[in-house]
C-alpha cells in the first residue's frame, strides 16, 4: 500500500513544474484512499511528500472545503443551499433530510453511513435542487427523488443523475449536440471540422493568431469583460523565462453553469481552443485549474486530451487538469495562480500582473474557458466572421445561464445584446410574477422588473442600467421571495468564501450577515439598515482583491432597490 | 531633474527605493499600519494604512504603493477617515479588544489605530469567538484578541523558517494554527517568541510578564545576551529592578529583533538564590567566601604544583559554549603558552 502510494504520489508531482503545485492533488489522492479523510497520518505523509511543514498542509485542508479533516460518513450529502438553489427550493430537500435521516446539518447519522452539510454554490443553477454524494452530483432533486436516492443508497446502490434541463442555441460555436451519445468524441469533433482551426494556426506566426484574436475583440468571458486579445499582448517581448497559460475553469460565481456545458459535453472544444492559444503565445505548458467538485468533468477532460495526445494534435504542448479543493475566490486571477502553486487562495496584490508575474513568476495568462473556447471559430473564421455576431464592442456568442423563477431554466447560446426579453422567453417565460433579476451571476445589481425592460445582453448595455453581464448567469427571482432573505443568502455565500486575508471583506461580510440575520429574524433595528449601507459604500474599493466589490454591491442594490421590505422586516 | 511626490502638499524627493507608508512615516506623518512590519515588507490585508492618490480611483495601502514622479497624495481626507475608521471598528467588533486587562495596553498597534481616529464604542459588536491557549511554557495565545494580520505566521515561516505557525480555515474563520492545529504547548514549537515580538496586539503574549508590569511603567535597557557568543543585543523591559519581558532590538546587529528562547525567557538565573556572586573557597569540607585575590592565587598555585610535579600535560583546559571568540582564544592562549600543553577543549564538543 504505502508502495503503490509513493508511485503515485510520484506520477502526480511529475505532472508539475514544481513539487509544491502537487500539493493539492497529492492530498485529493490520499484523502481519497482514507475514506474520504484527510486526517493526521495523511497530512504527514502529504508533508513528507511535498517537503513542508504540517501546518501548510493543514492550512491548505482547511482553507479549502472538500478536504475533510474530521471524520464523515460514508455518503457526504451535500446539499446547495446558495441563492440558485434557495430559489428552487432546496432549504426544503435539507429540511426533508435532516428529518428522514434523524440528524441536524453538520451531523453524521449514528452508523456513520451518512454525513448531512449545507454548502455553497455546486454551480446546477438550472439542476437545482442539487445534492452531491462524496463526489457525483444528483440533480434536479424533489422530496420523492431524495427518498429514492437515500435508500438506494442505504442498500449500496447509487441511481442514475438526472442533469436534464433546456439547452438552446442560436449561434451553435460553443454549444454542441449533446443529445448524441458519442458528443464528447474526437471523432465526432473532427467529423464536424474540429482541428482545422488548430491545423491553420500551426500554419500561421504566433503574432498573426495574437493580432486575430485582438481585433476579434472577444472580452474575457469571466466576468470582466476584459480583451482577451489585449491581455495576451501584456506578456513581456523577449523574455526568456516560460510562458504559462491557464484556463479559468473554477465556475464558481452562484448563477453560473455555462462553462461546465462545454467542458462536460464538447471538451475537444475547449481542448482545441488551448491548443491554439498555447501556441500563439509559446506556452509550452498549460493547465486548465477547474473546480474540484466538477470531478467527473476533470476525468471528461482528461480523456479528451489523451485522445488529441495521441491523434498528435498536442505536440506543441502539455496541458495539465489540475483539480481545485472548493473556493470560489480562486476564480480571481491571482488567487488561482497562487492555489496553483499549491498555497492557501489568496489573491494577490496587485501590480505586478500576472503578464509579468504570475506562475512561479514567470508571465501568465489566465483565460476563462469560453473565452478561450471562441478561439478556434475566430482562427477558422476570422475575426471579421466573429464580429458579425453579437453588437458593437459586445461580439461574439455568450452562453446564458437561466435559473430561478422561470418555467424551463437552462442553457442558452446566444449573440451578445440580444434582448434579455429573448432569452427568458427561451426559458418558457417568468414563473409568476417577475419581482427582480440578476443578470451576471451573484455579484452584480439586481435589477427590479421595471429596470430590466428592454435590457440587452452584453457588457455596455448592462454596465449602462447600473448592472453587469458578469458571466451572462441569469436569476430570475418572483414576488414570492422576500428580498431580505435572498439578501442574507447572498451575504453568506460571500462571507462563507472570503478568504479572510483582508480586514473590510473578511470581517465586513461577517457583520452584514450578522446585520441582515437580526433583520430577517425580527431583532434588527432601522439603523441597522443604514450600517449596512454604510459597510458597503466603504467596502466597495477598499480590499485588497475583487471580492469585496462582488457582495457590496449586490447587497447594497437589494437593500437601496427594495428598501421598504427591510424596513418592514425592522422594529420602529 | 530630482523626482518628487506631494504628500498633503508637502513635498517629498523619492528615489524608488521606500514605499508612501516608509517617506510619510520618516517626516513624522502619521498613517496607522497593523499588518505592515518594516523586516517583513507589505502586506496589503489589514487596508488601516490607505490613503488617497490623485487620479486613481480607490484608495491605495501606503505600504505597497511605490510613489512614481508627481504622485499627489492625500493622507487624512474624510474618504480616507472614514475607511479607516469602518476597518477598525470592524476589528474591534470581532473578538474582545478589552484593553482594561490586556497586557499590551498602552502598547498595541489597534489600541493606537483607534485612538488616533476617535473610536470611543465600536459601531458593531459580534461575539468572541476562541479559547485562550496557556499550553506552552512561556506564549500565551489570545484569539479573541487576534487580527489576523498575519505577521506572527510570516515571521514563523519567512524570519525564523521554524513553519510551525499557519493560517488556518478562512473568511471569518480564519485563525492562526500550530502545527495541524494543536495547542502551541503540544506542537513542534520552540518558543523563540519571534511571533509575539511581531504581534501588533495582545493576541500573543510572555507568560512571564503577565501581571507584572505595564507598558508605561517600564524601563527599558539595552544589553548584549550573555547566553553564547553571538552577542544578540536584547531590550530589557524593567519594573524596577525586575525584568518584566525581553525583547530584541529591531535593527541592531547581529540578530535584528530576533532571540532565541534562551535569550528571550532564559532570564531566571539572574534572580536565583543559588547564583554565585563571590568566589567560594572549600576549606574543611565547607565553601567559604573569598576575594577574587584569594581564589586566582589559590588556582594559580594549584597549577604551578601539579606541573612541577606531573608535567603541564596533566592539566586540560575546557572552554565555555557561552564564551565569545576572543575569550575562547585567550583560553587556548593560556592553556598553550603559559601553562604549556595541547590539551585543550570545548564543552559543546562532548
């Protein structure tokens, strides 16, 4: 045992540049040959492995939230309560469960079969509700369904995922057919003139795939909204140290479930995307960092780069799937590079850049997936071809994500700007009676029904009404939900998140979601409304990384926008 | 032509060599700083040091900025104050800042950030949150007074690399750990005390001074470790004649503020009743008070003797671990030319 544990471990730190980067699935590894544990004799032995002490190993386990340093049951049930699954209705498979399984959440049933947790954000916005089992997700969850699923379990069976949901698209770039079984193929990619682009790039000059890409304009698909063209010029000109690409695959932002849809069903996509990329910009080594819980994913992925190995399209480079432990800030840039490097998800500060500082400090560019998975259309088509689709400085398709009250949530392939309007008629229309919607993922404005009229979907417009695209996720919230409590969701996930480096985001997010429990349970006072306001206008712009814009800003536009249901909440 | 910066309209000359938060510090502006410690560098998390630049839209950490040419900085603007004032009233609300019973009172970095912005009550009040560790031999360790700043773990890892501390959990929860988080008294800590010396707060604190001293009540001393020959220079903090605590003095050569546990909680034996004070003399089986006259001529006769009758080679000569170079040599010195023999020796050799 201890043998074959020392082969492995050594296969996973080969993988990597340096040995500290395979910290974290040095312990995945281990955590996963211990019953689902990481306890002491793990974290020692991954201490030894890697050559630190014990407590970076145990700050990395508990920093992260799919390490388990205690002990679990056989079957961790994972329910997401994050506001997309709030609003589908998961407090009530929670509540359900705690009752079916005779314990509170947090707790392990008495014959260590089951361990019950509320987590945040599984990214099955439109799947919801969600439980994921030790590491499969069961989605589209109903009262009856967890019965079913529960005893199936109990006699050591695990039934089949239901992950159904409306998929459309009007522009058929990112989104493939996903109703054919063999999708995921390279020989169904290449059937449909996958690697061509690739082939005509490795024909071209680096700096040509880089111009093209530039003048395509495609912004980054993060969020941001940043020029993926423009970032990619950022690298220093003759440097000699290694380039280093990375794909942002760490869907981490509530609302969002987009790139999930190309990784899980067309990976040769994004796999070809990379390899065009990593060429245009000399990466001899990329890694795609994609969140941990998207397990299943990682394995899709690494199939499909196996394949392209060997049907030779990967000469150029070696592109590693590297598994995150559960954090959302290290969907952030710098965070994400530090976890790379196999340390806590910190962000860093900024400057320098990653361009000039990133991975092991040498320039980096970090990409999200769809972004980088618009590159073999533009290098196929040119860029003029990618500008047609899409609006003025908005171009290109953008995959929505549609979760909430409307009646058929799912997966929308759409041009930039088209009229919100559109898109949630695609989804089957508002179910009930629209009270407000957030268009870009969590961290952005919610707009109430009357703002978003008219609305179109891309960064100028959104920007425009006060709001962002964000990752273009969709949540449609109806006059049944009370806006307080989707405030206090809200608060927690972030507060749950903040990765604790710095005093406004840290210690801010713990007192608003004090602030807004009290509100919600009937102890607030009216000034406690305007300390809200206050924490967020002073958050905004004062942490060290994106994070503290991304819960004071929700919070303080649920709060302006809808007031008067705080106020009513509060005694006078 | 020399570069400049503008700092509340004074102006400063700058050569890309110090930070904002080191040129305002130096001409006596005062910009409150908690995680920021000079041998450390910035660390940009505790955001207590902003201030406002002209032209860039958030307020900027004065330790991480590097000032460029024209640079117009505004350290106390009411944006600035407010910000400040939410960070620290956000860190008194988590834990339990009482600075009535606190062993740093009167020398704590947040007591002084507070001050000096005019908090009277925090605005938010949440509740402690940590058990006080009295597990080691001579550190205490107070979470419900901790900032998370992070300098304890930098100076763990980075000054001393003894990598026993770490952060641990994260967001609200985040703490400081031993080890895989266990009491400081049963992890591989070595008591240097390079943590506590960092801690801007009372969150790590000397066992030994506790009840024994205030800040405003102390002397302080410098003086050179006696404990071996690297001549740490040490700052003794006295109450009278007693040393409440010892700590190294920042910047001096050669140990830059660090100390062992010796020479940080080693200090005992200058108060023992057992501590020689006078040479003794053994006369009749009892030791006997002498002058030092009295015990060099007794030991120099003593040697002339066994020579005379054995040859120098029967006396040996052992130094002293705690001996300086120049003594060690003087004793070899000795032991060659004037007693005249080779045998020589170091205790620390055996």
């Amino acid at each position: 045992m201890d043998k074959q544990n020392d082969t492995m471990i050594k296969t996973i730190i080969d993988r990597y540049p340096k040995k500290d980067s395979a910290v974290m699935p040095v312990m995945q590894y281990l955590q996963k040959k211990n019953n689902n544990r990481l306890d002491d004799r793990a974290v020692e032995t991954a201490a030894k492995a890697i050559g630190c002490s014990k407590g970076k190993i145990y700050g990395i386990a508990t920093y992260y939230t799919m390490f388990n340093t205690q002990p679990v049951g056989k079957y961790h049930l994972q329910v997401d309560t994050c506001v997309p699954g709030f609003l589908q209705g998961a407090d009530e498979i929670l509540a359900h469960l705690e009752k079916k399984l005779g314990i509170k959440t947090g707790e392990t049933t008495k014959d260590g079969m089951f361990t019950l947790s509320a987590v945040q954000d599984l990214g099955s916005c439109a799947t919801g509700p969600v439980i994921q089992v030790n590491d499969r997700y069961f989605e589209n969850m109903t009262v009856k369904k967890t019965d079913v699923l529960i005893d199936a379990l109990k006699s050591g069976k695990e039934p089949e995922n239901d992950p159904s949901m409306t998929v459309v698209s009007k522009c058929n770039i990112l989104l493939n057919d996903r109703t054919k079984k063999d999708c995921r193929t390279l020989a169904f990619y290449k059937g449909n003139g996958g690697y061509q682009s690739l082939k005509k790039a490795l024909s071209m000059k680096p700096d040509e795939i880089v111009a093209e890409v530039k003048e395509a304009g495609i912004r980054g698909r993060g969020g941001a909204g940043f020029p993926a063209g423009t970032k990619w010029t950022f690298l220093p000109k003759n440097d000699s140290r290694p380039v280093y690409l990375i794909c942002n695959a760490d869907e981490g932002e509530p609302g969002t479930f987009k790139d999930r849809q190309i990784m899980e069903f067309n990976p040769h996509l994004l796999v070809e995307g990379i390899a065009i990329s990593s060429f245009a910009l000399n990466a001899k080594k990329s890694f795609i960092y994609i969140r941990g819980e998207f397990d299943w994913i990682a394995d899709i992925l690494e199939a499909a780069i196996e394949e392209a190995k060997k049907d030779g399209q990967l000469n150029h480079v070696d592109i590693v799937v590297h598994r995150g432990g559960g954090s959302y800030v290290c969907g952030d840039e710098t965070a994400q590079i530090e976890s790379l490097e196999g340390k806590r998800g910190n962000p860093r500060v900024k400057p320098p850049f990653p361009a000039n500082f990133g991975l092991y400090g040498c320039p980096t560019v970090v990409n999200n997936v769809e972004t980088l998975s618009c590159v073999p259309y533009v290098i196929q088509n040119g860029a003029a071809a990618f500008q047609k689709i899409g609006v003025t400085n908005n171009f290109g398709p953008k995959i929505f994500g549609v979760s909430g009250h409307v009646n058929k949530p799912g997966i929308f392939e759409y041009p930039m700007g088209t009229p919100l309007k559109e898109i949630l008629e695609a989804a089957g229309g508002v179910k009930g009676k629209m009270k407000g919607v957030i268009v870009g993922g969590l961290s952005v404005a919610i707009l109430t029904a009357k703002e978003a009229e008219g609305l179109n979907m891309d960064y100028d417009s959104c920007n425009k009404a006060g709001t962002a695209l964000g990752s273009g996720g969709i949540m449609v919230v109806n006059d049944t939900v009370s806006i307080p409590e989707l405030a206090l969701r809200t608060i927690e996930f972030y507060h749950h998140e903040s990765c604790g480096q710095c005093v406004p985001c840290r210690e801010g997010s713990l007192v608003i979601e004090h602030k807004l429990r009290d509100i919600v349970e009937g102890r607030g006072k009216m000034e406690d409304i305007d300390l809200i306001l206050h924490l967020t206008k002073n958050i905004k712009g004062l942490t060290l990384c994106p994070t503290g814009e991304a819960f004071a800003v929700p919070i303080q536009a649920m709060v302006s926008k809808f007031r008067p249901e705080f106020e009513a909440l509060v005694k006078k | 032509m020399d570069k400049k910066i503008f700092i509340d309209g004074r102006e400063f000359a700058i050569d890309g060599t110090k930070t904002v938060l080191e040129i305002a510090r130096e001409n006596g502006i005062y910009i409150p700083s908690l995680c920021y410690l000079k041998k450390l560098g910035p660390a940009s998390m505790c955001r207590v040091c902003v201030v406002e630049v002209d032209g860039i839209r958030n307020l900027q950490t004065s330790c991480s900025l590097m000032p460029t040419d024209g640079m117009k900085i505004t350290t106390g603007s009411p944006r600035v104050i407010e910000a400040r004032k939410m960070v620290v009233n956000l860190l008194l609300a988590n834990g339990n800042h009482n600075c009535l019973i606190c062993e740093r009172n009167g020398d704590c970095e947040l007591q002084e950030a507070a001050y000096n912005l005019g908090i009277d009550i925090p605005a938010f009040v949440v509740p402690e949150r940590e058990e006080k560790d009295e597990s080691a031999a001579f550190i205490i360790r107070d979470g419900n007074k901790c900032i998370q700043c992070g300098r304890c773990v930098e100076a763990c890892n980075r000054m001393v690399v003894n990598e026993v501390l770490e952060m641990g959990n994260r967001g609200g929860h985040t703490h400081v750990i031993c080890d895989n988080d266990l009491p400081m008294g049963a992890s591989s800590c070595v008591q240097c005390g390079e943590c506590v010396q960092a801690c801007p707060v009372g969150a790590l604190y000397e066992k030994k001074g506790v009840g024994k001293g205030r800040p405003w009540e102390i002397r302080k001393v410098r003086t050179t470790c006696p404990y071996c020959g690297v001549g740490c220079q040490q700052e003794l903090h006295l109450k009278g004649d007693q040393i409440v605590r010892i700590k190294g003095v920042e910047g001096a050569q050669p140990n830059d503020g660090h100390l062992c546990v010796k020479g940080r909680y080693g200090y005992d034996f200058i108060y023992s009743k057992e501590r020689l004070t006078t040479p003794l003399i053994k006369k009749n089986g009892k030791f006997e008070e002498a002058s030092w006259d009295e015990a060099l001529d007794l030991v120099a006769n003593k040697f002339k003797q066994i020579i005379k009758e054995s040859g120098p080679d029967a006396i040996a000569g052992v130094s002293c671990a705690r001996s300086i170079n120049e003594d060690s040599f003087y004793m070899q010195k000795l032991f060659r030319a004037a007693i005249g023999t080779n045998n020589i020796d170091h205790c620390a050799r055996t």
